[in-house]
C-alpha cells in the first residue's frame, strides 16, 4: 500500500474527525478507494471505533435513479443509520466523472428532496468529504494519473496548524463585518450581509483538503449580479458561465452558457434552494491549479465561492433566519484579475492577494 | 454487462426476496461484484425499494478485527440499520479466499459475539445470501474462470419450482419423522430426534442457489460421532476431517486433521457452538462437483450437512428448545459411498440416491 494512504488516513481519524473509542463510524467510499478503507478501518480498529463500510457508487445511484424515476421516500434504515452515527468519512473518487450524466436533472432533485433528513442527520454528526485519485478524476483534472496522485496527497497533508493561523486573520475581518462586497470583471458585481452570522475557519475537518473561510449571507440581503467563470460538474454535467442575479437574497433570474438545464433543476428542487447559503473564500496556497472539483477549486486562494442552498446551521447566527434547502450547490467566481473583496469598504483582497499576505 | 448478472439480479429480487414497493433493502456485496450491485439498484428502483449498499470487504475486516483484538461491543447504527431493513441480499466473490488467514480465530468468536443482535436482526427478515463468480473462488474451485462463472449461473438459474417439487418428498418424510440417523463409512453413525420440528424446503430464497431439506435436531437428543469427510473453509483457513462425539446433544469431543484450533475458536464462542443447529440434506443435482464453497457444496444431491450453533427458529417446534449462538458452522459428509440415510428406521437415500428417484 502507498504510504500516503495511511498518511491520509490518520489525517482523517485524527485531524478531520477526531475519532474516540465507542463511535460509530461510517465509511463510503467508492470501490476503486478500497486501500484507504483498509486503512480506515484498521484505524478505526485501534481506536476502538465501529466501522460501517458503504459502497459509494455512481454507477448503481445512477441505475436506481433512473429506474425510479420520481416517487422517492427516505429510507428509514438509511436513515436510522445516520441518525445513529456519530461519524462519517465519505470519499469520492469513481472511475468516470460523468457517470451520472444521463440521469433527469428532476429525478435528482427529487431524489435529494426525500433524502434530506437522512444527509441532515449526517450534517449533525462529525464529517469528513475527502478525495481518493482515481485515474478518472486525473482525466478531468487533465493530468497523468501520477502527478494527480501528488496533487492530492499534497493537499490533505499540509500543516493544518499553520493553515489555521494564516485564515483566522480572515476570519476576524469578516466574522466582526456587516457587510462583504464581492468585485470581479465587468459582470461581478454582489453585496451581502453576514451581520450576526458566524464565519468559521476550514482547516481540513468537514472538508479535507480544507482551506477556505466561510459564512452564511444574511438570507434577504444579497443584490446585485454574479458571473461564475470557473465551471461545476453538477451530477456528472459540466455547468459552464452561471450568472445569476439577486435581489433581495432570491436568485431571480438566471443563466448557463452550457446544461442551463441541469441548474434551473436545482432551483426547481425547493424554494429555498433560489437563496445563498454560503460565501467561502479560498486560502489554500497549495492548491495551484483548477482540477474540475469542488472539494479542491473552492481552496484555491485566487477564489471566492457561493452556495445556493442550504446554509450550516454553525454559520447562522441566532437572530437570523438559517437557509433550509436539500441543495447545497457551489460555484467560483476567479479572483485573481480585475477583483475585489471589500469588507465593510476596507479592500481586503485584490486580484487575488489578501492585505495581510 | 453479462446478461446472466441482470438474470442473477432478477432471480435474488423476485423469487428469492419478493422485493415489494416501499422495502428497505440493504445490499453487501464485493467490489468486485459492482455489476451486480447495478442490476440490483436498477431493479430496486422499478420495484420502489431503497437500496442502502455495503461493501463487503475482507480485506477491510481483516484489517479491523487485527486491529481491535477483543474489545468489541455491538455498533449501535449497524443495529439500527438492520433493524430497520425489510430485505438483505449478501454476496461473496472477495478476491483471496484465504484474506481472513491471519485474524486469530477468539478475535472473530469474540467479534461474532458482540455482532449477535446485528445479525439476529438480519435473520428475522427476508435475506438471501449469493455467489459472485471472481477468479479468486475460481482458484479455490481449481477451475478456470469462465468455467467457474458457468458453473455459478447454472447453479442459480435452475427451475426452482421443479426444484421445490423434488424437494418436497424429501420434506414430507422428515416433518413426520420422529428420529434420523446417519452413517457412512467406518467412522459416521450418529442419531438425533427431529420429533416436534418442522423441515423446511430451501428452494433458492434465504440461499442462492438453494437445493437443500433441512430442520434442527432435538437440542439434546444428537448421540454418536461424524466424520465430515469434506473440508470447510473458516475464515480463510480449510478445516480438513473434522470429528465430533456427541453425548446428549453436546460435543464432548472433537479433533481436526488440520487448522484444529479454528475449530475449537467456534466452540470457545459460546456453550451453545457445542449443540447442533441444523440438519440439512443436499439434493441440488445441477451442483455437480466440490468447489470448496459450504453455500455449494452443501446442497449437492449426495451430501449431508450438519451446523453446530444457532439454530432457524423457523425449524423449531413450539415445544422444543431453540439454540442460541453467535456461530453457525456447517460441516459435510460425503454420501457418495458407503452410505445410509435412515429415517424411522427406512432407509431413504443409499450411497446417495434417494429412495424416490
């Protein structure tokens, strides 16, 4: 077994989640991971953890999505599952990032809808999404299986401890803030509140690679207009040039140059689904190039990123309203040209390079 | 995708489970089995099941049980998911038969101890435990394969309602019968009572393939010795001529060519890995050759098998005892030859024939 992997699953029992005797502990990961799983479980063994092993498949999610089509329930053993867990390390890694392209954008929508309580229960837990290079991912990344694999495991090893220290002084600015404007091009225009919302500090647990600081917009308060420039794979379809155009917190109307289909599915999941849950602001300066995934696009540290969807509930503070909604859909806008982020008026980052750098 | 996986699916889904709208399913299989695993989503979503799918790893529970040793304790969201379930189908096909060789045989007693009510939770729904053919059960055959995979899909995709009718005569003589004795070669003459339970007909649905009359013996009546001539393998070790002496039911001794301290890690398990759980008597003809598998080689047509530990409750009669244990250990007896199935005193199969054929 390559050494990185019991590397990389330390680093998700003891940084990311923290693992003690007596937790339930649910792993799913996707077959190709199936070392990583090894590796977690003999962890998990010496931990004195309990290990659920799931099979984390877009090729059968996918034939059980089609051929079901739209009268989704939520499982209650899934669900009892997760209510009843106390961990999860989830990974992805399938061998075909598009493996999910033929499935209706409304299926899947319907689809997350009854699955809601059962991801809410896992939200509730601790968690940790994390990445396992498959040679089908260096394909979308448009790299050598190889250098993918450096790729990766040089971004969940950093010192998360340094990584730490370098945000919280972002952390400051925006969690004392009342409002972040976010300037970029010609098209990127967008203010929001985050007065009374928490901003939290991304050093690798919930997401690993983590990386970013994040908040939840006051639900009603974001206007103005958004170009995303980087693309999103959404269900296996590449999303391309999302604009999206607010006001009064509501996404009311909006654009795709490519599978405009695809994202007007997840407004159509729920209302709420049409309101920002998250701002994030990458600072992971090892993370040096775009690879086509979320988990790692969103850390880069020339990014901002929105989520339309539900917000964390940690983010939300107790005099606001806290975004409900069984979408959490993420998407970048590329801040290192012509881009601003201003807290409160104060420029805090432009083109990329925070004040503090 | 082979045609006779979507067959295999089919099978597992409508005769063996029933599958119904609205069932939770869980579906355990090995990564290498994933084509199944899409048949069977594909099929649980037409049918308006919710499938949750577990990897069935032994690799990874090698690794676990190495690692924890002994303190193991019942997963409370394993519990949970079992619980709650309406239907498992469980396939094997790992890629080394032997994986489990080197976990000690009190780690998995101790391990089959604490995972008692997960498993207890699993026998009071409708289940069905396969085969997946992979090279590594081919070797284990000594078979190439494609020969292998031949030998799988004959097995599993016989008429079953032929298969019942066969079986039948054979259940009609033994739910009347009040005693079966056994013998076979110099060393096989044992004796039980089977007055009071009933004898069911495996015609494909807890087993796929099925092809086995089987019922429990009276907990104390078993008297005598057996010498199972054919070998089983136990987690990842091959027990080879295992003897038991039975005196009021118990095992008051017993002794094995080989691996003997496997054997006797299944009776360090609890008191009751020393009573018999079940009688069963082979009479699948389509199953024409050992392949070192106890889930085919038990229900070919000149065998008899007897399992220390747990008994289906579905066999015990109101007014007998049901035997509880965390084991259940099916060992055979070859009846090609020199052998004698007697009933009440009439014999019914003879060197393996059945008197009725």
């Amino acid at each position: 077994m390559d050494p990185r992997i019991r590397e990389h699953a330390e680093t998700i029992v003891d940084h990311s989640l923290g693992l003690s005797a007596g937790d339930d502990l649910v792993i799913r990961l996707p077959a190709a991971a199936e070392e990583l799983a090894v590796a977690l479980h003999e962890l998990a063994g010496d931990r004195g953890a309990n290990p659920v092993y799931l099979n984390n498949s877009d090729r059968a999610r996918r034939a059980y999505l089609r051929a079901r089509e739209d009268d989704f329930e939520t499982a209650d053993h899934h669900h009892a599952l997760n209510e009843e867990a106390d961990a999860f390390v989830i990974a992805r890694g399938g061998p075909n990032a598009t493996e999910m392209e033929d499935v209706p954008p409304e299926t899947t929508a319907a689809f997350n809808r009854a699955n809601k309580p059962i991801q809410d229960a896992r939200l509730d837990s601790d968690w940790c999404l994390t990445q396992f290079p498959t040679p089908g991912q260096a394909q979308l990344a448009g790299m050598s299986t190889d250098a993918y694999e450096n790729f990766v495991y040089d971004a969940v090893s950093i010192d998360w401890e340094e990584q730490h220290e370098f945000q919280a002084q972002m952390v400051e600015i925006v969690d004392d803030a009342q409002e972040v404007r976010i300037r970029s091009g010609e098209e990127t225009d967008v203010r929001m509140s985050v007065a009374g919302n928490t901003t939290l500090n991304d050093d690798g647990q919930a997401n690993l690679p983590g990386g970013e600081v994040f908040t939840a917009p006051v639900r009603h308060s974001v206007e103005g207009t958004v170009h995303f420039d980087m693309p999103l794979y959404r269900q296996g379809r590449e999303i391309e040039d999302v604009r999206l155009r607010f006001e009064n917190g509501r996404v009311e109307s909006f654009s795709a140059a490519r599978n405009e289909d695809v994202l007007a599915g997840v407004f159509d999941t729920d209302e709420n689904a049409r309101y920002l849950g998250e701002l994030g602001i990458g600072m992971n300066r090892a993370i040096d190039r775009f690879t086509y995934n979320m988990l790692f696009d969103e850390k880069m540290g020339d990014t901002v990123h929105m989520a339309v969807g539900s917000a964390y509930p940690a983010t939300v503070g107790e005099e606001n309203e806290c975004n409900e909604s069984a979408e959490h859909v993420d998407m970048i806008v590329d801040m290192s040209e012509d881009s601003v982020i201003e807290v409160d008026g104060e420029v805090v980052q432009r083109d990329g390079e925070f004040v503090f750098e």
